[in-house]
C-alpha cells in the first residue's frame, strides 16, 4: 500500500476547510486512502452491514446506552424497547436519565447529554422491563443524540444521519484502509476511558476490537494526521487485538473443550457412583434391620420376665383372734 504523506494531510486540511470538503476527499490521491481492487466495493460510510443493522446486539456490542439510541433512531422510538430488552441492566433507562448532567442544569429543565430532557415514567419502565409509554417520546432521537451515534456506527440511519455533515461534526469521508483506520483508532486518548469525546472514543474501541481487519468510510478528523503517519501503530494495534480475541476465543474453546471432558468423567464414573451408593444403602439397611430385631428381642424379653414374676403382698399389722370356748383365744398375725 502507498506510504501516507504530510501533503496529503496538508492538502485535505485545507479541503476539510472549504464548502466543497466532501467531494474533494472522496476524490483524494491515492496515497492518502486505500487503493481498491477493481471488483471490489469501496467501504460504505456505515459501519455495520445491513444484516447487522436488524440485529440490536450489532449496536448494543459496541456500548449499550449508544447501542439503544442507535436502534431507536434506526427503527423509531418502537426500536427502543426491542434493543432494551437484550440488557439485564438499567443502560437503557440512562438515556432518559439524569446521566451525566450538571444537576444546576437539570434544575433549569435544560437536557441531558443524549439532548433528551429526563422523564423519570420512561427511565423506570425501562429499569424494570415494562412496557414503554411511547407517547412520551419522539419518534427518532434528537439531533444531539443522533450527532453521537453517527459519530459511532456512520451514515447507518437513513435521512437522519444523512442530513448531519460529517465535517462539522469532526469527521472525514473517504475509502480509508484497515491499517489507516487501525491508525486513527489507536491515537494516543483515542480509546482511552478517559476520551473527552465518548461517542469517538466508542468509534475507536469498536474498529480496533471488532472491525480491524476492514477499511472504513470516514475517520475523526483529529486522528487523520496521526494516521498518516502512523500506519505502523495501526497494524500493531490490529495485531494486538487479534491476539487478544484470538486467546480469548481460545480460553473459551478450552473451557468447552474442559466441560465436555468433565460431563464425560461423570457419565464415565455413574456407574461406580451407583454401586457405591448401593452398597453404602445397602450397609444401612442392614444397621437398621439389626437394630430392629435388637429392639424387638429386649421388648419380649421384658414381656417374659414380668410374665414370669408373682406379686407379693406387702406387711400387714392386721390380728384376728379367736375363742375357743375354754377362755383361751388363738391369734393369728398376717
């Protein structure tokens, strides 16, 4: 691939500046973008493909609060409940919370940072998965939001992202490598969760951790000098990040790999496990069975021996005594 140089940067700032900055950029010298093979398709402003874009988990991969204000403007505020519905968490309910936002502001009625004014009804139907009250929200989100997410997933949203102009929103259109897109990711803060720029922070993570081995339609315009010069800190960061899925993916494959062997020790070792819980039942009911009869035996032996002894009357003072006609008495004593 051509080397990237400071004229190119030179020349498309001073494109960037004028009214005409689009078209000039998609027109630039091949130096500065990827050079295409002849069949293939230059790499769309959209960052998903258009099976992605039915799929709210393709949004929500990328961060789970973008995620939902992403789908909302892509399906209508119908969007919103549909991509909710894939969180366990309360990420959906911050889009219509208080989030993020000076609360002097907040006091002043003025919006949070999704360009949404906060309503507590919507922020807890969606915290406890209850159905929405749609008729206190816009079909599609606000132009501050919809600025966000485009900075993220790219000219995905129809009209909505196609009215917004890329370069006043700090971003530059062209047929961009991978390793130029991998370039302007990996500029120093770019990524880092300290990024002051959220939305181009997410923009960052997400074509160096999933889409590093694609171009890209459009780069933040503050990357796109360290880009031309930095091809090398893009193929690293690319690198990198295939080792990094590539173990991962590993590590996963390793523990279905080590649970599929421990289900087959434990199918392997049943029958043992059964003989011995036969014979420790079995050792039981024997203990049982003899401290029955042991039980049995003492009762008929007491039965017998109390069957056995006869009563004896206690002492008795009593005396009857009698005459016996001649003036003597006979006494008897008990």
């Amino acid at each position: 691939m051509p080397k990237h140089t400071k004229a190119d940067g030179a020349f498309t700032a001073a494109i960037v500046k004028s009214i005409v900055a689009t078209v000039a950029i998609l027109s630039f010298s091949s130096s500065a973008v990827a050079q295409l093979d002849s069949n293939s398709q230059p790499p769309p402003a959209c960052n998903l493909s258009s099976e992605q874009l039915e799929n709210p988990r393709a949004f929500i991969a990328v961060d789970k609060s973008f995620g939902v204000v992403a789908f909302w403007a892509l399906k209508g505020k119908e969007g919103i409940q549909t991509a909710a519905s894939y969180m366990q968490r309360d990420f959906a309910a911050q889009v219509f919370g208080k989030w993020a936002q000076n609360y002097e502001k907040l006091k002043k009625g003025e919006p949070n940072r999704w360009g949404i004014v906060p309503d507590k009804k919507v922020e807890k139907a969606l915290e406890k998965h209850k159905p929405l009250p749609l008729d206190r929200i816009s079909e599609y989100p606000p132009r501050e939001a919809m600025i966000m997410v485009t900075k993220i997933y790219g000219d995905c949203f129809g009209e909505r992202s196609a009215e917004l102009n890329f370069e006043e929103i700090g971003l530059i259109r062209g047929e961009f490598s991978a390793d130029f897109c991998n370039a302007a990711a990996a500029m120093p803060k770019m990524t880092h969760y300290l990024a002051k720029d959220k939305a181009l922070m997410h923009w960052g993570r997400s074509q160096i951790e999933h889409r590093n081995a694609r171009g890209c339609g459009y780069v933040p315009a503050i990357a796109y000098e360290y880009a031309l010069e930095n091809d090398a800190a893009g193929r690293e960061a690319a690198d990198k990040a295939r080792k990094i899925a590539a173990a991962q993916r590993q590590q996963y494959l390793d523990s279905i790999r080590g649970q599929k062997l421990a289900k087959e020790a434990y199918e392997a070792g049943r029958a043992q496990r059964e003989f011995y819980a036969r014979q420790e039942r079995d050792k039981q009911a024997a203990k049982d069975q003899a401290r029955k009869q042991a039980a049995d035996a003492a009762y008929r032996t007491m039965i017998n021996n109390s069957q056995n002894q006869l009563p004896s009357a206690p002492n008795s003072n009593r005396r009857d005594c009698y005459d016996q006609g001649n003036g003597k008495e006979i006494c008897f004593t008990d």
